[in-house]
C-alpha cells in the first residue's frame, strides 16, 4: 500500500472551549466525509453521546454543537503526513507537520486540559508540539476510540474518558 500525502480538517472549537480533544490524524472515513469520528465502530460519539449529549444518531451539526455547549473543542495534532491506510502505525515519521498549537492555545484561552485520543497523538505531541502548552494546562492521554483498539471494551473506554472529561464538561445539569 502506497503512502498518501493526507491534510487533516479543521479544529471544531469555541472561544470558551476548556477541554480540547486531540487525536493524531482522521481516518479515511472521517477524511472521505469530512467529519471527525466517522468510522461508524468508532467509540467517539458513543462516548461523547454519554458525556455531552452528542449522541451519534444526532446529525453532525448537532453534535459539535453539543460539544460546544460543553466545553469541548476537537482537533488533531498533525495538520499533515503520509499514511498507507488508516493505522497511525502507517504515518511516515519524516512527513510529519503539526497544526499550530501556539495560535490555537491563544484563541482559546480558557483550555485547562488537553485529552489525546490514544497513544499515538500523545507520543508525537510529546515530540513535536509540547512547547506550546501553557501553564495551568494538563494533559491526560486516554483509550484510543478508534475500532482498531479492541483491547478495551466500550465501557472501560467509557469510563476512562468520564473520570478524565467529566469534572470539566459543561452539562445542563451544571457541572463544572
């Protein structure tokens, strides 16, 4: 399989955002519709279904503003790379370009905690863009949603993402 040259989509985030999602880079499916989370066995909107109201049989405009309303900005944290694939095993190291976190922790001030979605977008945050944390920002590296990572069911999934995301999620019952 031949390596593709791939741009990831925008960040979907408020100006009051306080929590931001990072995964590595979409799928080909998430690519193909131009949505985050498309692949349909990924657990995101499951997850966030539980969390934030954004279940995924909502249409998708619907459920980035469900997680607008909770605080809660989506984004990756390669802007660019080659990939054979969907695997983040298969992104070519030297063609790796990050989004610009230093803009993006600007606009959006009120972000006190950076939630990578999986391992792989921990690590090469790590590398490549962890200077442009500031202060006061934690960081917590949670269950991979992707169907890929099978090793955890949807429930322990679920879990990890609840303890980490809900004393900052935004709900209609006034938490955080």
């Amino acid at each position: 399989m031949t390596a593709t040259r791939l741009a990831g989509l925008p960040a979907v985030a408020r100006g009051d955002a306080r929590i931001l999602v990072l995964g590595s880079m979409p799928g080909t499916a998430s690519l193909a519709a131009q949505r985050y989370y498309a692949h349909p066995r990924n657990a995101f909107w499951p997850i966030m279904g539980a969390l934030a109201g954004a279940a995924p049989e909502l249409p998708y405009p619907q459920r980035l503003a469900r997680l607008a309303g909770a605080g809660i900005a989506l984004w990756d944290v390669l802007a660019h790379c080659e990939r054979a694939g969907s695997l983040d095993a298969r992104i070519e190291p030297g063609s790796i370009v990050v989004n610009d976190f230093d803009a993006f922790f600007a606009a959006h001030p009120h972000v006190a905690l950076v939630a990578f979605n999986g391992g792989t977008a921990a690590r090469v945050f790590a590398r490549h863009a962890a200077n442009a944390l500031r202060p006061g920002i934690a960081t917590v590296t949670l269950p991979s949603t992707s169907p890929a990572y099978a090793a955890m069911p949807l429930a322990g999934k679920l879990a990890a993402w609840r303890a980490a995301l809900e004393p900052l999620v935004r709900s209609r019952y006034g938490s955080a």
